[in-house]
C-alpha cells in the first residue's frame, strides 16, 4: 500500500481515508445490513447533536424524520438490492427534534459473491439552500404581485374618467337648476366635491404605482430630490400610517437637484422608510426624519441624504449584512432581504454611494449620496471626467 508522511509520520492510504471524512464538510456514514450505523464522521456529531459513540450504537430510522420512515425503508432496501447511486432530498432529525432537509448521496458495497455488507451515505446539509429557494419564490411572487399592481393601476384609468365625468357633470347640472338653491343642493355639491378630492387620490395613487414599477429601463434626467423624497413618502405613507411613525421632512423644493432614474431613486427611498418604519415598530418613540445636506469627496459635489429613524438599531456586527442579498431579520413573508442590496446596485449605477451609522436601541441613520447634477455635468464635459 502507498504510504504518505504527515509531519513525519508515514501514513497509510487508510488512515488519509479517515482524516478526510472526519474532516469532510458532509456527513459521511455507513450503515450495516439491518441499519446499524457502524461508522460516522465530525460532521454528523455538529449538525446532530450527537457524540460519535452514540451514533455508533443507534440505528439509521432514529436520525431520520419521523414522517418520512417508510420512505427510508423503501430506500434502504432498494439500496440492498440494487446498490445503486441514489441521490435524494430527505429530512433528518436532530438530538432534540428538529428537522434538518439534506441532499443524500449513497451506495451499496457488496463482498465477491454479491452479498450485501454496508452502505456509504455522504450526506449534505442544504438547509440555506431551501432557505434561499424559499426566499426566491417570494422575491418572484412579489414581482408577480407588482406587475398585478400596475396592471391594476392602468385598468383603473377608464372606469376613473368615468367618474370624473360623471361627478362634473352632475355639478354642472346642479349649478344649472333654478333658483333659490336649497339646504339639501348645497350639501350635494359639498359631496360632489369630497368625491371629486377622493377620486384625485385614487388616479394619484394609481399614477405612482404604475410609474413606480415601470422603474427599470428608466432614462436619466436632472431631477429635483425633493420631489424624490416626497413621492416616496406618498407611496409608504400606508405603512408610516400603520406603524404610527411621526415624519419630519425637511427637504426644501428646488435646492437638491442630481441626474438620475426617479423611479429607481424613488425604490431606494420607499425601501429605507419601509425599512426605518419596521424598526420601529415596537420602539416607544417613533420619529422617521428625512434631510439633505451638500458633501464633497475627492473634488466632487455630493448631496448626503440622511433617513434616520428612532427604532431599535443595528448590532455593529451585522452593519456590513444588511446590504448582502437576501439577509434579512424579518419573519417569513414579510421581507426578502433584497431591499438594500437592490437599492445599493441602484445608488452605485448613479456613481454614489449608501452608507449605514447605527446605535443599537437608539436608531439608525441610512445615508445616500447622490452626484450634484452641476458637478456631473462639469465632469461629463471634462475629458477626465468620469461622469
Ligand atoms: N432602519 C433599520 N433599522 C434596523 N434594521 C434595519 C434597518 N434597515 C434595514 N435593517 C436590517 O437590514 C435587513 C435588510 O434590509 P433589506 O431592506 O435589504 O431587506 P428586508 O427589509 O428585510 O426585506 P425587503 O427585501 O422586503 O426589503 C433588515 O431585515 C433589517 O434587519
Ligand atoms: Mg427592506
């Protein structure tokens, strides 16, 4: 047999056999002919719970599921006859209960006279993976869902111009009826009018959901920020509503101007308000303020665009995650944690840049630069220019 040293020890092919699979990142096993396990490796003591010699003495049917144990019969004895490669998607089961899905890759070994001995089982914890799948299917509905939602928007334009007509109209017709105007006509008008206000806020509403999801292939033009942030607060004003948050906006008209994709800006300003709202959610004191102030880096003019919240933080450690695809802290349905990292693909692609400070129990501030649209007009025109 070929022998190998490590740190000057001759080891035998047998023994590198045992060093990778007690180091190997799956769970390596073999089970005998009535399911005994009769070897295991590191891997399966972390992801079980279980010390190496009492895995030793348990039987296969005590780490698999419950639920799925005829499944585990079935393949178990199909692996007995056939010894074939099966790769499956099955559940185990912990120490204390819980259910872990993995991937199973096994084999049957056999002696020279074609009699069962064990099987080999590398077995894969893909528990992220199901969790990412998962995350996936609701990233795809909600995209479903917002395609639903301008389709909404637009179908609702016809049946609203009917409504408006038809409020117009009726006011028209009672300014016409004759003199003298009593009580009643003019509490009619005064209707007609809340109605017309309502339907105003309805062709709104719909006006800003069919722009906001038409955001992808947007062109660029020099937009005021103002309007930005005050199209953003239109469009979460629901969820600033439900979580009773108090806004203070202090983004004056016609200062802040940058080259840009309003929709794609506008989805960075609705994410970090959703965000700032569900922070605080549980917070006694609940106060969003949104400003804006100038910024220079490297020569360049800068607007710093601060959504700061009172909610209840960010440990520093996770203040790198949270622009990382799919981290999230929010339960099942109610976030994809794709939010930030969308919002920093977006912020990059207008060459600026999204920042986080945060105090755990007293808030957190998000910070989004934006080009001044003079600065990257003078840089468009120099030839070293970036822009
Ligand atoms: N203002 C904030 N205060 C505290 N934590 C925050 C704040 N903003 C973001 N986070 C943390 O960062 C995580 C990621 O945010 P991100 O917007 O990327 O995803 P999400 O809000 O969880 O889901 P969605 O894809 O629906 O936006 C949040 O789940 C939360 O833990
Ligand atoms: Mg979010």
């Amino acid at each position: 047999m070929t022998k190998m040293r490590i740190d000057g020890k001759e080891i035998s092919n047998a023994n590198v056999f045992e060093i990778i699979a007690e180091h190997f990142p799956d769970i390596i096993h073999s089970v005998d002919g009535v399911g005994n396990i009769v070897f295991t490796n590191r891997k399966a003591e972390s992801l079980l719970g279980y010390s190496q010699d009492e895995l030793l003495s348990m039987n296969i049917r005590q780490i698999y599921a419950d639920e799925i144990l005829d499944k585990v019969e079935e393949g178990f004895n199909q692996l007995k006859r056939k010894g074939e490669k099966t790769i499956i998607e099955s559940t185990l089961k912990d120490r204390d209960g819980n259910r872990i899905p993995v991937e199973i890759r096994s084999f049957g070994i056999y002696d020279d006279d074609g009699k069962f001995l064990r099987t080999f089982s590398i077995i894969r914890d893909i528990r992220e993976i199901k969790e990412l799948q998962n995350t996936l299917i609701h990233a795809g509905r909600l995209a479903a869902i917002g395609e639903m939602a301008s389709g909404i928007a637009h179908d609702i334009k016809n049946p609203l111009n009917v409504l408006f007509l038809t409020s117009e109209l009726a006011m028209l017709a009672l300014n016409e009826m004759a003199e003298p105007k009593s009580e009643s006509m003019e509490k009619l008008k005064k209707s007609l009018k809340g109605m017309e206000k309502a339907l105003q806020m309805i062709e709104k509403l719909s006006e800003h959901l069919s722009n906001f999801s038409r955001g992808v292939a947007e062109r660029y033009e020099v937009v005021d920020l103002h309007s930005i942030i005050a199209d953003s607060l239109f469009i979460a004003q629901n969820k600033i509503k439900m979580c009773a948050v108090t806004t203070q906006n202090k983004v004056e008209k016609g200062h802040y101007f940058t080259k840009g994709a309003p929709n794609q800006l506008k989805q960075v300003f609705v994410n970090l308000i959703t965000n700032a709202c569900d922070a605080m959610a549980e917070t006694k004191g609940r106060s969003l303020t949104l400003s804006i102030s100038p910024f220079k880096r490297d020569g360049m003019g800068y607007w710093k665009c601060d959504v700061s919240d009172t909610g209840i933080g960010i440990p520093q450690d996770a203040l790198e995650s949270v622009f990382q695809s799919f981290f999230t802290t929010k339960e099942k349905g109610k976030g994809t944690g794709l939010g930030l990292s969308i919002s920093r693909g977006i912020i990059k692609n207008h060459e600026g840049d999204i920042e986080v400070h945060s105090e755990q129990g007293k808030g957190t501030t998000f910070s989004v630069y934006l080009p001044r649209a003079e600065y990257q007009k003078a840089c468009r025109q120099s030839p070293q220019g970036h822009g």
